[in-house]
C-alpha cells in the first residue's frame, strides 16, 4: 500500500513540474504577450487571400492594441487585414488606417510595366518579387511610386530606382528600399 501511494505521490509531482515548465513557456512566447501577437498578426497578413506585391501593410503592437497602416490595392484587403487581425487573442482593439489605392487603369499599367521591366532588364531583381512575402513591393498612386521592402546590395538599390524611373507614364519614384547589408 505505501508502494502505491509513494507512486501515486510521485506521479503527481511529475505532473506539477511538467505544467509549472508549460505555463512558463506560454507566457515568454504566448498568444499573450507581445510578442506573440506581433506573431500572429505577422503571419494573418501574409494569409491574406489578395495580399500582394503592390501592397504593403505594417502594424504595430501596444498594450494589446495593433495599429495597421499602408496601403492595399484592394478595399477587400483592408477589411480582411482589420478582421483577421482582431480574430487574435490578446488583442484588444484594431486601429485601421490602412489606405486603399485609388482604381485606375493608369496606375495598374505602370505596376505591371514595373514588375516587365524588372523581369527583362532587371537581372536578379524579378527574385524580389516573387513568394507569399516578396521582400520588394510596388505601391503606385496616381502615376507615383514608391519601392517598399528589402533589396540585397547598393547595386540592386540603384537598378530598381533607374528601371522604375524610366517606365512610361511614372511621375515619380520614391525609393524607400532597404538595404540589408547596410
């Protein structure tokens, strides 16, 4: 009898340990903490159903609130942005104000002359845009560009301003690439 209830006494403890380490777990990376938000409100962006290269969407996480902002070519992505975002437990309140790109003819031309010439004249630059997370986005509003994300050298930095420059009808490039060695 004092084998059975010196087991059972063992038993327990293992299970009082093994859930003291769980629960620790949880709370450094959790639903909970920011962290873990800014996780899962990572990848429900990237699972967006019309997220693409000529949008760009960045948030932010504080106390719970998540504040979204950038710029989306269609409304139907803000809107899904806000409510697979606000699906996520732990976050307490949404703050949209992500802008949706005006409809125009004009400026889907210059997107897709953009995507063209990187592709034929761009060398290695047609890498950027492809994926579920390209690390270069096209944001075009009103015959203005501007160049989102990540590039790999000064030289593919420069070659993407040039190409960008030189598509017919572009008013303007802003070149707000990053460069990662840098």
């Amino acid at each position: 009898m004092k084998t059975i209830r010196n087991f059972l006494l063992f038993v327990v403890a293992i299970i009082g340990v093994f859930s003291v380490s769980a629960s620790a777990q949880t709370n450094v990376y959790g639903k909970n903490t920011e962290q873990g938000i800014e996780r899962k409100v990572f990848k429900e962006i990237l699972s967006l159903p019309y997220y693409g290269v000529f949008d760009s969407i960045s948030f932010k996480v504080e106390n719970g609130v998540v504040y979204l902002y950038g710029n989306v070519v269609q409304p139907t992505t803000k809107s899904q942005a806000q409510r697979y975002v606000q699906s996520i437990q732990g976050v307490t309140e949404v703050v949209n104000t992500i802008n949706v790109l005006p409809f125009s003819s004009f400026d889907d031309r210059i997107r897709s002359s953009i995507v063209r010439e990187f592709d034929r004249n761009g060398g290695g630059l047609y890498r950027y845009l492809q994926g579920t997370n390209p690390s270069m986005r096209i944001i075009v509003n009103n015959g203005h560009v501007s160049l989102e994300g990540y590039v790999a050298n000064r030289g593919d930095y420069n070659l993407a301003n040039i190409l960008a420059n030189g598509v017919s009808g572009t008013f303007s490039v802003k070149n707000n690439l990053i460069i990662e060695k840098d």
